[in-house]
C-alpha cells in the first residue's frame, strides 16, 4: 500500500504543479504570437481557410497542429471563453511532459515528485505553459517519444509522434536528428520505423505546405529571413553570437550583452552532465540525446541570429535537467544541496519570472490590447486595412484586416521588401492605402512627412506611461519597475 502511494507521488506533484501554475493566468501574460495563431484559427472557424485576412491562404503561424488545436477549442468553448481553458490544456500536457522525463531520468518516486515541481516553476516551464505558445504540446509530444518510443519500445510512437512533433513545428527535425543519431550510436542499429515516421513526418508537412499555400516552408520562415536577413563575415557573426549569448543562452536577461549569471550556470550543468555520464547508467542514453539538442539547438538558432525567446524555452529546461539530477541523488547533505539550490536559484528566477509576467501582462493585456479594443469599437467596418508591427494583439482585438511590417500575415509587403527595402513601408502605403497606420514613430517627421500629411491624420496617441497606474501600489510599483510596451501613433487616413 505504502509503496502503491509513493508511485503516485509523480502523479500529485504533477497535478499540484498545474493548480500552482493556474495563478500566472492572473497576469494575463500572453505572448504576441499566440494571437496571430489563434486569428488563424478563428479565421478557419469563420472562413473555412487557414489564413489570417479572409478567404486568402496564408501560414501566419508558426505550427499547424496547434492551430488545429486552437480551432477546436474555439468550437467547443466559443471565441469569448477559449484562451483559459487552452492555457490550462497547454499547461497539463507540458507537465505531464516532465513526469515522462521524470521517469526517464530517476528511479525514486520522491525524487521524481521533487523534480517535476522544481522544473515546472522556472521561468521557461511558466512561460512554456501560460503564454499561449505550441511549446505545451511540443515538449509532451518530444518527451512521449522518447518515453514511449524509445524506452518502452512501443512501434505505433516511433510512426506517428516524428509526424505530430513536425507538424507542430518544422525546425523540431533538429530534436528527431539528434535523437536518431545517438540512438545509432548507442545501440549499433538504425530503427527503421523511426526512420520512416521522420520521412513521414517531413513528407506530410512539407506536402501539406506546398498543395495547401503553394510553399515548402512557413511564410513566417521566409518573411523573418527576408526582412531580418543580413550578409555578415565571419568575425561579425562571432560578435554577434557573442552579444547574443548571455541573453539567449540562460533564462535570465540582464542588460548588456555580458551575463555572468548564464556563464555560472553554463559550467554548473556541464559539470553535472560529465559527474551523471560517469555513473555508466541506463539514463545516459537519454542524458546524451537531451543534452546535445539543448546545445545543437541554442548553437543553431543564436547563429541565425533568432532573437525570440520562445525558441531556447525547452533547451534551457532540459540543459538544466542534469543539475536537478546531481542535487536529488546527493548521498550525503542532500537536504543542505536542494535547500541551497531552491534559495539561491530556483526561488530568485521563480520571484524574477513573477514580476516579469506581472509587469509584462499589464503592458500586453492592458495595454495593447485596449490598442485593439478601441479600434474595434470606433471602426465597424472589419474589411477596412490597418498597417503595423506586431500583429497580434491589435488585429485579434480590433478585428480589422491585416498588413504588419515583416509579413507574416500579408505577403503583399515582402515584394516591397525585395524592390526596396528601404522604402517598402511608405511604398505599401502609397499601394495599399490602408484606411489605418499605427507606428513607432512620428510619421510627421522625417523625408516621407509630406504624403503623410497629405493622406493622413493623427487620431491618437497611445503611451506606456499612461498604463502604469493601479489601485494596488505593489502592482504600481511592479508596473513602473519594469514598463512593458511600446508608444505608438495611430492615424487615420482623410482622403
């Protein structure tokens, strides 16, 4: 009976995790982009087209099964009620990701128990489960694989999980590679229904793209690489990987490039990484595979210059696995090592992810989003145009069609990007005269100041510093500690 209860442990720590995470929802800390995915869906919902603008085709998000996901909450919940309760489903299935890993990589339940709740609480796993993103679903799809997969053998997850995990997201083959290629190594033996569930996951997605929106890869992928794309030497790109770094590598940010906070915990995991391997344990096999994709993949997108945080949100958790590991199996002062690791890590970026999310809800759901709100309700025509960057919040909330400055929603203005690139915005205007602009800056300044004059008018200004009032003073101070948004100018066309 006592040993029944302890093999539970995993389970409870599990269900605990969730109902303590259930807190964040209150921030209302959603990222940008899970806007422009659920958009895609409602426009499915709508339109019957995976697209953002209408009857036009178009993949504005970055996943396709979560958008699919997203569709069928939308259905059953309706459009007002779905956002908590998909949160809620994203947040369960990243947790049920940790009791898989959790049964990959220890034996004893408390131990277990331990881990899923540490990891569940640092800031990737918080904002992995209540910032709306695919990353939920990716990270139990990822961690059933190599449970289901490749630790208990089972055929049907070899076939069918590569093809879920890709058409969640097309750069996962870099986590299918790294699994393929330390299994090989390994076992001596290529599992030729894992390679056939690769190819399959490939050819569907890569099918998917081309017969439905007439591409290979996501729009978004080709709009980011054209707009952002840069010919750069090799010293440049050493730089810039080097500026990168401390802000990408660990999870926390610090002004500057330099972060020493990063560098500490960097050595810290690979010390504990080389002290596991030594131990020759059956879990190595997984250690290796999780390992070498948290630093393939932080190599990889840091190189290509990915400055979106959600992309090193998994590989941050699982470099940091084997840290977790080395405290739980400690024989000797176990309780000084865990206590040591809660105070003077675990705690500091939980506290560090609480005021984040708080400051940061207040400048996306109060704020831009009131952006969106108010435009919904001044303009009732919802085939009128609106011109901005980003396109999430504002177009979701106000309704209006869509042209946003990279083009992930609108392929239109990549054209304008490859004729002139230093032109292409007030050239899209000129083009598409979109009965809305919402900028960054005054566009009554500058060399295209006569048209803007000409054609449009100011009809309002939106500040940060206008949105950083509450009635309750600790938020106020949170809010003005960390101001979140950006001023924008929202004018009106008059001709």
């Amino acid at each position: 009976m006592t040993e029944t209860k302890n093999n539970n442990l995993p389970i409870y720590a599990a269900a605990f995790t969730v109902v303590f995470k259930i807190f964040f929802l209150l921030t209302h800390y959603i990222q940008e982009d899970a806007f422009i995915t659920w958009r895609v869906a409602q426009n499915l919902l709508d339109y019957g087209v995976i697209g953002f603008n209408g009857n036009t085709r178009i993949s504005a998000s970055t996943t396709h099964l979560y958008v699919f996901v997203s569709y069928f909450f939308n259905l059953i919940f309706g459009k007002e009620n779905f956002i908590e309760p998909l949160l809620i489903f994203n947040s369960l299935l990243f947790t049920i990701g940790t009791v898989l890993l959790s049964h990959l990589v220890l034996k004893n339940p408390w131990h277990k128990a331990i881990f899923i709740f540490l990891i569940g609480i640092l800031p990737p796993a918080i904002k992995i489960s209540i910032l709306g993103m695919e990353y939920g679903i990716l990270f139990f799809l990822e961690m059933a694989l190599l449970y289901y997969g490749f630790s208990k053998n089972k055929k049907w997850a070899l076939i069918l999980l590569p093809i879920l995990i890709m058409f969640t997201r097309i750069d996962t083959v870099i986590f299918l590679g790294i699994v393929f290629l330390v299994d090989i190594f390994w076992n001596r033996k290529i599992r030729w229904r894992y390679v056939l569930g690769g190819i399959l996951g490939l050819v569907a997605v890569l099918s998917f793209n081309w017969f439905y929106f007439g591409e290979l890869v996501n729009n978004t992928i080709t709009a980011k690489k054209l707009l952002y794309g840069r010919d750069f030497t090799f010293q440049q790109h050493l730089e810039y990987f080097g500026a990168s770094f401390g802000n990408f590598w660990g999870m926390l940010k610090l002004p500057g490039s330099f972060n020493p906070i990063t560098i500490m915990i960097l050595i810290f995991e690979l010390l504990c990484f080389i002290y596991l391997i030594r131990q020759r344990e059956k879990r190595n096999y997984f250690l290796w595979m999780i390992f070498i994709f948290g630093w393939v993949k932080q190599i990889i997108f840091i190189s290509q210059k990915s400055l979106f945080d959600w992309y090193y949100w998994v590989p941050q958790l699982l470099l940091f696995v084997p840290v977790l590991i080395f405290v739980l199996e400690q024989k000797e002062r176990r309780k000084l090592w865990l206590s040591l690791l809660i105070i003077f890590y675990i705690l500091p970026m939980f506290a560090f992810q609480t005021v984040h999310s708080i400051a940061t809800g207040n400048g996306e759901w109060y704020y831009r989003r009131m952006i969106g709100l108010y435009l919904g309700t001044f303009e009732k025509d919802k085939k009128q145009w609106i011109l901005l960057e980003p396109a999430g919040y504002i177009p979701y909330f106000s309704g209006l069609k869509t042209i946003d400055e990279v083009g992930l929603v609108d392929k239109q203005i990549q054209e304008e990007v490859k004729k002139d690139r230093a032109n292409y915005w007030v050239n899209t205007v000129k083009k598409r005269k979109p009965k809305y602009l919402l900028s960054y800056k005054n566009l009554f300044e500058g060399k295209d100041a006569a048209y803007y004059q000409t054609h449009y008018k100011l009809m309002k200004e939106f500040r940060v510093k206008d949105h950083l009032k509450s009635q309750y003073k600790i938020l106020e101070k949170i809010y003005r500690l960390k101001p979140s948004g950006t001023d924008y100018n929202l004018y009106i066309r008059i001709d």
